[in-house]
C-alpha cells in the first residue's frame, strides 16, 4: 500500500503556494466523522487553519459528527449539495471495513463520497508481550506450539487493528485468538498483565512500555522504520509486506461534485502542504502528511478496501 510516487511528490511541490481562490464565497463546512477531540478532529482543524492560510478571510466551520462507525458524517456529507462547500474529514473503518461488514448501510461510501487528499497518515506497531516473545520468529514460533493458545487484542470487530492481526495470522499461519476490548488501554493493561500476547496499535499509546521492556515492538507497518524505533525492522523487512498499513485520515466530498470545482479544492489543498504548522502540528500527533491528490487518494483507499474485503470474507468476520 504505497502511499506517494516521487513524481507525484515533485508535482505537488511544484503547485503554487499562494493566491488560492475556493470555488465560491459561502462559509466552508468541515464535518468530521469522529468526537471532538479525536485525532481526527484535530486533523480536520490543523487542515482548516492551513486552508485558511491560503483563501484569506473565508469561515470555515469544524463541526464534529460521530457515531454508527463515521457512517452519521459521512451520510451528512453524502447527500449535501455537491457544491465545495460541505466537505467530510474521516478514517478509514467508514470506506474499506464497515462496507464489507454490515447491511443496509444508508450510502455507499465508496461509490457516494469522492476522497480529495489523505490528509494524514500514521503507521502502526506490532507489539508482544517480551515474556512471550521479543521477536517475530519466536512469536511465530511460540503461538504455533502445541497448547500455546495465544490471544491477541484488538478495540472492536471489525476495526483495523482486528483485520490487520487476520492478515497477520492468514500470512504467518498463527493460530491466535481474537480478544476485543472497548478501547486501546483496557487492551494495553491486559497486554501488560500478561492475559493477552499481541496488539497491533499506534506507537504513542504503547511507546513508554516498550521502552522499558515490558512490552518487545517486533515490526512497524509503515514504509520505512520509524525515528523512535530505528532498531525494529518494517513489515516488507520482516517478510510480510502486506502488512504495510497505514491509518489515515482523508477529506471527501460528495460524488457529484464538478471537476471544476474538484480540481479547485485540490490546488488549495496542495498549496496548504506547505505549512509548517500544518506539519509539525501532525508531527506533534504522530502523524505524517501525505502526498496524494484526487486519483491517487481514490486509487489507494479502493486498492485499501479490497484488500480488507479478501480478508473479512477469508476470516469469516461478521459485526452485528
């Protein structure tokens, strides 16, 4: 899941950095699909200010909402008028899982919502229980023996921590079994006290047990290592190049949307890479920031959810 080309990159950099029009003078709604105060919506707001840096004096109104997996925004979105004036700021579980997993959704979001610019990307880490295992070969090896009965977290069915440990096990061969727990602590407490082996989670929320030992990082998810953990080797390294995966967050807009107007909005956006704030605000949150344009986000997050679809159904996963 490659995430930019440099040909791509060098084209974005190229794009002029000043004098951005948005198409139109009516007050920007920013609706993101998550609770106020989420990495998403602090995603969405450091975006907003980068924006405003280039168009000038045009409101621009965050407005957080969540609920039923991204699906509440990303309706609100859908069926606003298609104009470049209501955009979704969103996470992937609403375009690559939750469409595999439930019926009767009330849009499609693939075919009803179109991605502009991933907006943010962080990389994952793969991390064990040290009195189980402290590196990929030894976790393999421990979970594949007789009466092992390995577990391993995850913060819901269906979440991208679920499916990316499904991925795991259908490339390794690991018979772990699945925990869910409400959220990443409750996960990470009983990784720590030694009731469950694995989770594949974001570096911040783990980084100071794996530090002091209490926890082995066996491989990061991302392209290239991360700076905090320059010793642990990639997914591709350790021989799973599948599992390079990201988390993201990306800005959409309904699918009706001109191509005049599509094409617009993407040259702001372009221009508003260049903020510093912009970068080191994600920097601050763990984030890194892409660089993809309309094409290329769609292509990446349709690429995304079919590879999610091969691993739900061979997984058999269901959410009720």
């Amino acid at each position: 899941m490659r995430l930019a080309a440099a040909t791509l990159a060098a084209a974005l950099a190229a794009t002029p950095a000043i004098a951005q029009d948005w198409p139109g003078r009516e007050p920007i709604r920013m609706i993101v699909c998550a609770p106020g105060g989420s990495t998403v919506d602090l995603t969405a707001r450091l975006w907003a200010d980068a924006i405003r840096e280039r168009i000038g004096n045009h409101a621009i109104v965050v407005e957080p909402r969540a609920g039923a997996g991204g699906m509440i925004g990303a309706e609100a979105v859908a069926r606003a008028p298609a104009d470049g004036h209501t955009l979704l700021v969103c996470f992937p579980g609403s375009f690559t899982m939750i469409p595999h997993l439930r019926r009767n959704l009330p849009i499609d979001p693939l075919n009803d919502l179109r991605p502009l610019a991933l907006l943010a990307t962080a990389p994952f880490v793969f991390v064990a229980d040290a009195r189980v295992a402290r590196t990929l070969p030894e976790f393999v090896a421990r979970a594949k023996a007789p009466g092992a009965d390995l577990s391993y977290a995850s913060v819901g069915p269906g979440s991208l921590a679920h499916l990316g440990m499904e991925l795991f096990k259908q490339r390794t061969g690991a018979p772990l079994v699945h925990v869910p727990y409400r959220g990443s602590p409750e996960a990470i407490t009983d990784l720590l006290g030694g009731r469950i082996a694995a989770f594949i989670t974001l570096l911040s929320a783990v980084q100071g047990h794996v530090a002091e030992g209490r926890l082995a990082a066996l491989f990061v998810t991302g392209e290239t290592r991360m700076g905090a953990l320059p010793e642990v080797p990639t997914a591709r390294e350790a021989g799973l190049p599948d599992l390079t995966v990201l988390t993201w967050h990306g800005l959409f807009v309904p699918r009706a949307t001109p191509e005049p107007v599509v094409q617009r909005i993407a040259a702001v956006l372009a221009a508003a890479r260049s903020s510093a704030a912009l970068r080191e605000g994600l920097a601050k949150a763990g984030s890194d920031l892409p660089a993809l344009g309309p094409a290329e986000s769609e292509a990446h997050i349709r690429a995304e959810s079919a590879t999610w679809k091969r691993v739900i159904e061979t997984a058999g996963i269901t959410v009720q």
